[in-house]
C-alpha cells in the first residue's frame, strides 16, 4: 500500500490550521492526513500542542472523573467488607486479623491519593507539651530508681 507523502511545508500548513481548529477540522477542510495518528505524529515531531476540541476535553475529564468515583466506591466497599468481617468474625487468629487491617489500610492509603490527600506522614510533628512532660517525668522516675538501686547496693 503507497503512502502519500507530505512535504515539510504540508505538514506545517497543517499543523498552523490544527492548532486554530483541532485536529478533525483541518483534516476534512484540507483532506489531509489520512488518519489522526499520522497527524499527531506531525504534530509531536514539529512540537506543536494541539488542544482537544471542547467536546472532547469535557468527555476527557468526565472519564477521568468516572474512573476516580468507580475506585472511591470500590475502596469505600473493601473498608466496609473488612470492618465487617472483623466486627462479625468472633474467633479471628492474629494473622487474619492482620490480613485484613492491612487490607483496610491499603484501601484507605488509595482513596486517599486518589483525593490527593496525603498517604504517609514524614514525622515533622513538633513534641505537645503533654510529651515533653512525660518525658521529664520518665527520666526522673528514672534517674529515681537509679538512686535508689545504687543506695541497696551500698548497703543503707
């Protein structure tokens, strides 16, 4: 099968209507290229942005909407089957147990990224007061006991 071939000129006389146009007008107004392929080749080897018509870009984002809600309701039914199975099940061993809170965390971590919410924590979190507090009252109790075993150790 013979391929027409397009000069330099061509294909830029195309590119300059399609990027005015979109890609399907100026191929049935100048009735070239064959296909859109071949057109969006010409387009990626000149490095030229060619946008999507209306109609397509909304169904393009109406898609990509779809495909997120489909996989939010997906991940919300894992959680809701997981918390299910774990509330109802009396006698879970600790591996099963296991199996299926890592399950539900997973499921969570996913709908989390697809809502752009954050998936890990980078333990940037300052001390609360509380902390400090409990700390300085462990490291007395601490340095207290040590007091105390040297003083047995020592006979008094």
């Amino acid at each position: 099968m013979n391929q027409k071939k397009y000069t330099e000129r061509e294909k830029l006389e195309y590119l300059e209507k399609a990027s005015e146009i979109g890609h399907s007008r100026a191929r049935r107004e100048l009735g070239y290229p064959n296909s859109w392929s071949t057109a969006n080749s010409w387009a990626k080897e000149f490095n030229v942005s060619i946008a999507l018509s209306d109609l397509k870009a909304k169904s393009a984002s109406f898609n990509q909407w779809y495909r997120e809600e489909e996989l939010l309701v997906a991940m919300q039914d894992i959680i809701d089957r997981g918390m299910e199975y774990i509330n109802s099940s009396d006698e879970l061993s600790p591996d099963e147990y296991k199996k299926v809170t890592e399950g539900v965390k997973r499921a969570v971590e996913t709908m989390n990224l697809i809502q752009g919410k954050a998936t890990t924590r980078n333990g940037t979190e300052q001390p609360s007061e509380t902390d400090a507090a409990l700390d300085s009252f462990l490291k007395a109790a601490y340095s207290d006991e040590q007091k105390v075993s040297d003083l047995r150790d020592q006979g008094q």
